[in-house]
C-alpha cells in the first residue's frame, strides 16, 4: 500500500522543479546571474577587489570609533 502511495507521490510533484523555474524567470529572470556588464574578468576582480577593501576599511572605522567610546563606562 504504502508504494503505491509513494508513486502517486512521485509522478503528482515531479514536475514541480521545472513549474518553480518557469515561474521564477516569468518574475524576473536571472537577476543575480547576469555577467554581461561589459567588463574583462580582470577589471571585475579589480572592481570587486576595491569593492572588499572600502567595505573592510568602513568595519574597521567603525570597529575602532565604538571601542573609543566603551572604556568610560567602568566604574
């Protein structure tokens, strides 16, 4: 009984993956998987890589502006 139950299972969701995909593209297409930006693979690692070091600079500025503050309040 039980793998009979199982087939139904299995022939009723087995195209559920491809529906998913039709519906995702309809929405909005590849949205995140468009690399046609105009750029060589080597101006995208180095736009990438000022990208990382603006990002790493700002956590540091802010990692050393709150433990300035934090040191006052002992008491």
């Amino acid at each position: 009984m039980t793998h009979i139950l199982l087939q139904f299972y299995i022939i009723e969701r087995g195209n559920q993956r491809e529906k998913d995909r039709e519906r995702a593209n309809a929405r909005g297409g590849a949205k995140g998987k468009n690399k046609d930006d105009g750029l060589t693979p080597e101006q995208r690692r180095e736009r990438d890589g000022k990208a990382l070091q603006e990002k790493a600079a700002k956590k540091a500025e802010k990692a050393a502006g709150s433990g300035d503050a934090g040191g006052d309040h002992l008491p």
